[in-house]
C-alpha cells in the first residue's frame, strides 16, 4: 500500500519542518510537527512505511529533549512497523532509552540486537559509551 501523492508530501514537508527545528534546538515544535504528520497517516498506523521514519523521528525527539518513556514508546511503535524490526537504528535508540527508563534487561536485549546487524559502529563517536559498555561482557569486547 502506497500513500496518496498529495499526503506524502504533507507528511514529508511537515517532517522536513521537524528535522530542521529539532537542528534549530527547538525540539518541542519538533515534536508537535511529527504528531501532525503521524496524524495524517491512516489507521492502522503500523502498516504504513512512512510511520516507521515519524515514529523514529519522534523518538529521537522526545529522547533529546530526555522524555524516556516517550522515546521508547515512539521506538517501540516505530519497531512494529515495516522494516523497524530489522532497522538497526531504532533498536540502538529504543535500547538507549530503555536504560534511561531504568529497564536494564531489555535494554541490553534491543542493543545486543543493534550490535548484531551493524556491529560496533553503531555506537559512534556520537553514541554515549555507557551504552556499548552495557552489553560489551556479553560479546566479549573490549
């Protein structure tokens, strides 16, 4: 299923208008762009593509602006839609956020998970390192 031209790129607009707020630091307009776009996207939400990149984006969102539990629900929703089980971006995010929810069991479950599709690179130099040392006994790194 496709979605219809005219509301892809309402949705995509309104997510380029997030991106560049969540650049600008101001990540609570952010947030309030992403629901107007997850908004447009017909219900079942977790069976279009386009909600797995609001999903993530929104995510991302509420995990800079450190509103965990909403960060790994948006992950969590983003995970369910296509392509988000095997997207190794969201699972290093719902991961981090599970360790900010105090949910250190699951959390190593989703970056173990993470690691094995893309391997240590997924923590970047970006990436808070207390994360990669939450699962580094598990795979014998270093």
């Amino acid at each position: 299923m496709e979605l219809d031209d005219n509301l892809y790129e309402q949705i995509v607009t309104l997510c380029n208008e997030g991106d560049t707020l969540v650049e600008e630091g101001d990540v609570d307009h952010a947030i309030r762009k992403y629901l107007t776009a997850l908004n447009l996207v017909p219900s079942p939400k977790n069976e279009w593509e386009a909600s797995t990149w609001i999903y993530t984006a929104l995510g991302d969102a509420y995990f800079i602006n450190e509103e965990y539990v909403q960060a790994k629900d948006s992950f969590f929703n983003a995970l369910n839609c296509p392509e988000g089980i095997s997207n190794p971006l969201i699972l290093l995010r719902l991961g981090e956020s599970l360790v900010e929810c105090g949910e250190l069991d699951k959390a190593k479950e989703y970056l173990l998970r993470a690691y094995m599709l893309e391997g240590y690179e997924i923590f970047s130099e970006e990436e808070d390192q207390k994360y990669y040392e939450l699962i580094k006994d598990i795979i014998g790194g270093y």
